[in-house]
C-alpha cells in the first residue's frame, strides 16, 4: 500500500514539475491568433458553461422583458459598449470581432444552443463578464442591474430584428445611458460632465474613413 501511494506521489511530483519547466520554458503560445487544441477548447468550454449555469441559477428573471421601454433603453447602451464585438443585424464582421479569441458569438443571429437563451444566463454573463475572453463585467463600469436588464430585452428580441428594425430603436434611445456613470472626473478637478461615446448604427455601405487593404471595414472619420 506504502509502495502505490509513494508511486502515485512520485507521479503527481514528476508531473507537477514537468508542468513548471513548460510553463516557464515560455513555449506555450498565448496569441490570440493561435487557438487552443480541440480538447483544450472543450475543456474550457464546458467549464466556462457550468460556471456560468451554476452561478445563474438562483436569480430571478423579472417580468418586464418585453416591455418596449427597456427594449429601446436596452438598444442605445448596446450600440454603444457591444456592438463591435457582437454585431447587430446585417452588420458586416468586426475588425475587434475577427481578432478576438474566443470569437464573441453574433448576438443578432439565432443562437446555436438552448443556453443562449436562458435571460439570467445573458444577465451574469453581462454583470460579472469572463475571464480571459474579452467580455467585460459591465457592472464594474458603473452599470446597473435594471440597465444590464434592459439588454437583456434587447437580446431576446435582437434575433428577430431587421437593420431598419434596429436603427430605429437606436435613433429612438438615449444612447449610452446608464446608472453609475453620469458624471466623471478629470485629474483632481471639479466634476465634470463627459460625453460619452455612441457607435452610430451603419450598413455596410453607409460610412467612409477608416479604410485597409484586409477588408472595407469603415469607421468615421479615422483613417489608416
């Protein structure tokens, strides 16, 4: 018995160092151009998944998500802070998007798995964010939970949504709107009201500026 547990120590001791000398040999390729191997990906997929259903079970869904209001508040502070990465209807790929690994998924677009639709699901996720993925916790920021709702309306809807659909409701909103961050502070000067910026909703073929050989990826008046 003495024997097989020394072995199993060894093995654990022999394996933990083996990992140490890989990890510091710095052979492991950390780009986001590089994804991770098949069985790697699954790992992390399904535990991100359980994470994220695990912590989502308890909160309670309010039922107001169909109410127009929160749709249309819900519509500006997603133009504005998740657009570029999550698209919106029509809305051509994303320099940001393409970039990122994991690639966010295309909330415009009527999701894969019965997880996405899960509205406290879209609500942690929105709030506290995931590590190493790109995506924020917005509630860091400043957001509050009835503005982290209000996407949440917006999501469940954004599926069915044309371009016209969605550019209304944007033209409609306050834009970037939202507890927490009416006012901001420059250095140790008085408070100070910032504006705050808002990605004006575009087709493709709408907008100039900002243009490259790798695509017409267009934004304003910035050019490279």
């Amino acid at each position: 018995m003495n024997k097989i547990l020394l072995g199993i120590l060894a093995a654990l001791g022999l394996g933990a160092t083996t990992g140490t000398i890989v990890i510091a040999s710095g052979v492991i390729d950390v780009g986001a151009d590089t994804p991770h191997s098949p069985a790697v990906f699954q790992v992390l997929n399904y535990a991100r998944e359980q994470s994220i259903a695990r912590n989502a079970a308890d909160i309670k869904v309010p039922d107001t998500l169909n109410d127009p209001e929160r749709v249309r508040r819900g519509a500006g502070n997603y133009n504005a802070m998740c657009v570029n990465c999550h698209l919106a209807p029509e809305f051509p790929d994303s320099e940001i998007r393409q970039g990122l690994y994991p690639k966010p998924p295309n909330l415009s677009l009527m999701p894969d798995s019965p997880l996405e639709l899960s509205a406290s699901r879209w609500f942690w996720v929105i709030k506290h964010g995931i590590k190493a993925s790109g995506m924020p916790a917005w509630s860091k920021g400043g957001m509050d939970d009835e503005a982290i709702w209000d996407l949440v309306a917006l999501l469940q809807k954004m599926p069915a949504l044309s371009n016209a659909d969605y550019e209304r409701l944007v033209a409609a909103s306050e834009g970037h709107s939202h507890g927490g961050l009416e006012a901001r502070t420059h250095g140790d000067g008085d408070q100070q009201e910032m504006p705050l910026p808002v990605v004006t909703a575009k087709t493709p073929d709408s907008s100039k500026g900002h243009n490259h050989d790798h695509g017409a990826h267009v934004h304003g008046k910035h050019k490279h």
